[in-house]
C-alpha cells in the first residue's frame, strides 16, 4: 500500500510539473479562441458586424483595469485570481451559447454569446497580463512566441475536427484557459529588483507608440471587413499558407533572440508589420481579384497582436502604474482600433471603390511609419532595452542627478522651469521628449537650455552634464 501511495503521489507531481512547464505558454488559448468565434459564430445579424467583438473586448478591458488598478496593491493579486476564475466561466458559458446559436442559426443567442465570451476573455486576459508583467522581458519573448506556434498548430487542428467535437474544445478552452495563467502564476518569478522607467507622467511620451497601435489596426480591420465573406474550408491552402508563416516567424523571433542572441527594437518589429499591410494593399490596389491579399491581412493581425502584447508586457514590467491598467488601456488601443475600421470600411463606397480606400489607408499607414517608427525617440529605445546591452541610468542615479540639479539651480538662482529641464537633460533626455512631457513646443525647451547655459557658463549639453557631476 505504500508503495502505490508513493507512485501514486510521484504520477501527481510528474503531472503538476509538466503541466506547470508548459502553462506560461497558455496564452495561445486566448488567441485560439478568438479565432473560433470570429470564424464559426455566422449567425450574427447583419447589423452586428464580426468586429463588435473586439468592441466589447475593449469596453470590458478597460472597465476591469480601472478596477483592478484602483484596488489595493496587497488585495489586486487575489482579486485578480477571483476575477480570472469567474471570468472563465462566464467565457464557457458565452462559448456554449455560441455554439447552439451557431447550430439553430440564432441571432439573439449569437449576439449574447459574443458579449458573454468578449466580457470573459477581457478577465483572462487581464490576468494573464499579471504573469506578464512579472517576468523579464526574455522570458515573455520566449513564452509569447511559443505560444504564437501552439496557437498556429492548434488552429490548424481545429479546422479538421468535426463540428461538435470543436465546438466542446471550445467551450472549455476558458477553464484551460484560467487553468494555465493559475498554474503560471505559481512558478518562481522574477526575483532580481526591477528599474521603474515609465512613470506617470512619461505616459504622454508615449503617443507615438498608441498611434502606431490604432493606425495599423484600424488598417487591419478595414482590410479584413473589405473581404468577401468566406469559410476556411473554402480557402485552405491560404489558411494554411496563414498559419505556416505564421509559426515560422515566431520561430525565426525565437531563433534570432535566444540562438543568435541578437536584439531587436520597438521599431524593427512594426516595420514587419508595415511590410505586411503595404504588401496586402498593394496587391489588393494592383490585383483587385488577387486571393493572396487576404493572406499578408490575416498574418500582418496575428503579429500585431503579438507586438502589442509584448510591448504592454515590457511597459508594464517596467513601470510604477498597475499591470491591470497597463494592459487594460493598452490592449484597447489595438482592439477597438479593429473595431473603427471595420466600421470606417463600411463608408469605402463614398470614395467610389474599395481600392481608392485602400490607397487612402496605405498612405496613412506610410505617413504614420515615417513620422512615429524613428530610432531616435527616446521613448520608444526605452522599450525592449534590456535585450541591448547598452548601460542605463538606474533610478538611484537619475535621484543623485536631481539632487545636484537642484543644489546648482540654488546657486545661480534658476527658475523652476530651467530646473525641470537642466535635470532631463542631465538625464540624457532629448528636447523632443523634454517638451513632450513637460507639454511645451521644442522651441522653448530650446530656449530654457540657452537661458541655463548662459547663467552657469557652459555651451552644451556634455559641459552640463560634465557640471553636474562634478558637484
């Protein structure tokens, strides 16, 4: 007898290890099951588009970071928990509605399983964006990108399940779901001390990166809405084409990271994404009756989701403010950017035809790119820092570098403004991102930093900082 206890408790913990080895790659439940019920749930109403999904994702993330946000910091872990778990059930049950609305062909239950999935999945992913906020940004690659190929091959293995079959997977994908992030969440986790590099008052530098969120989605939902409506089954070999590029690009990001050991940047990532959108509209502009336009649509979304998240993820790791509210506002701004351009496609016929409107959108997108995907900003070299072994300032040293600021400041009787910007640029900050925060034009960040420089005697911002240092 206890010989069998034994073997029987080693099964167990064999179980609970190797379900906790692969539960931080869970988050490809979330994307499996988004893919599900845009694509099975036909009976939505004509007047409900498709994307009214990713408006109550947006609603329904927003509301529940705000709250969770606004909770104490020693409760936001367990409410966050209940929240998740009740959040999974709510996702079953909007996914058994789906279902049997999809099979009796009804309306009402297809919009109120949508809801009910929507408002479910939001509190998924809101914890799934508390493991993510905890671990370093190389492991989020390694866990974001492996889920990126589970989800490829999971769709691919959905499509040629029978309908009841896929459907009950489906309806438990919630439960494996909240069962996976609970499981993630218990591993050990980060234990190195973490520097704060966005604070609340960087968040306006950040506009570049939100509009590079919702510019690109909106393009992605036009272009998605602007499609014949088809089944998967009627394009297989695209849809198949889809999910081949795609794991093999989250494969080549694994490879390039962890086998190479190279970085990447903010800017380099959405470039591939601008390279897929211009392509698909391209060919949708020069080859109307093309069916490979679909194909660079459907791979350029899957990536965008994947940018973003590792995006809010790095913020998040990174930042003073709440995860819940880092991911519940962030993810928004990709979500109901897909639900705006589905909407905006709606209004393509005023411009005569589709194509037109997709010329209009491929020079916003190409207007976007050239003004917000540059190198130089301070802000968006902040992001995915630590694959670059660049040194940064760490917070105790930016605490030094005020306090001489201030102590100078005093001596040669600065104004309160002059000190603001004599510390940003002793921080190494740019008058770019200096009159961003400090919401002023460049021009009279410029003026400040004569006016400092001719009342402590130097010519540059190096003569400063070299000034600075030296008390």
């Amino acid at each position: 007898m206890g010989k069998q206890g034994e073997h029987t408790g080693d099964s167990g913990g064999r179980l609970r290890g190797g379900l906790t080895s692969v539960a931080p790659f869970g988050i490809w439940t979330q994307h499996v099951w988004i893919f599900w019920a845009n694509t099975t749930n036909t009976a939505l109403p004509d007047a409900v588009p498709w994307s009214s999904l990713y408006l109550v994702v947006s609603l329904a993330m927003v509301l529940g970071g705000i709250a969770l946000g606004c909770c104490p910091q020693t409760q936001r872990d367990r409410f966050a928990r209940y929240l998740g778990w009740a959040s999974a059930i709510l996702g079953c049950a909007g996914s058994v509605v789906i279902a049997f609305a999809t099979a009796e062909g009804w309306g009402a239950g297809a919009v109120a399983g949508m809801a009910l999935g929507g408002i479910g999945f939001s509190g998924l992913y809101l914890w799934w964006g508390n493991f993510y906020q905890r671990i370093g940004l190389r492991r989020a690659i390694l866990y974001l990108f492996g889920a990126g190929i589970v989800s490829a091959l999971a769709k691919t293995a959905l499509i040629v399940l029978p309908a009841l079959p896929m459907a009950v997977f489906c309806c438990i994908i919630p439960l494996l779901s909240a069962l996976f992030c609970n499981r993630a969440l218990s591993m050990p986790l980060e234990t190195a001390p973490t520097s704060v590099l966005f604070e609340p008052r960087d968040v306006a530098a950040l506009w570049k990166v939100v509009l590079i969120f919702a510019i690109f989605s909106i393009a992605n939902g036009s272009m998605l809405a602007l499609q014949a409506p088809h089944r998967v089954f009627d394009t297989l070999p695209l849809f198949l084409g889809e999910r081949a590029c795609e794991l093999a690009l989250c494969a080549l990001v694994l490879v390039y990271v962890f086998a190479l050991k190279r970085s990447f940047d903010f800017v380099q990532l959405w470039r591939i994404v601008m390279f897929l959108l211009a392509t698909g509209f391209l060919i949708d502009i020069l080859v109307p009756a093309s069916s490979v336009q679909p194909f660079f649509v459907a791979v350029s979304l899957n990536f965008i989701v994947l940018f973003v998240w590792l995006t809010l993820a790095d913020i998040a790791h990174h930042s003073s403010i709440p995860a819940p509210l880092v991911f519940g506002i962030g993810w928004c701004c990709y979500t109901l950017p897909i639900f705006a351009g589905s909407l905006l496609a709606l209004g393509a016929p005023l411009l005569g035809d589709s194509y037109k409107y997709a010329t209009v959108l491929l020079y916003i997108v190409a207007l976007t790119s050239a003004f917000c995907l540059e190198t130089r900003d301070r802000s968006m070299k902040l992001i995915f820092h630590d694959l670059s072994s660049e040194p940064r300032p760490a917070p105790q040293d930016f605490e030094s570098i005020d306090e001489r600021c201030r102590t100078v400041a005093a001596q040669h009787h600065l104004t309160a403004r002059e000190l603001e910007v004599m510390q940003m640029l002793c921080r190494g900050r740019s008058k770019a991102y200096i009159a961003e925060t400090l919401f002023i034009t460049e021009n009279t960040v410029k003026g400040h930093a004569r006016r400092l420089y001719a009342k402590l005697n130097v010519h540059s911002k190096k003569e400063l900082q070299q000034l600075i240092d030296a008390y």
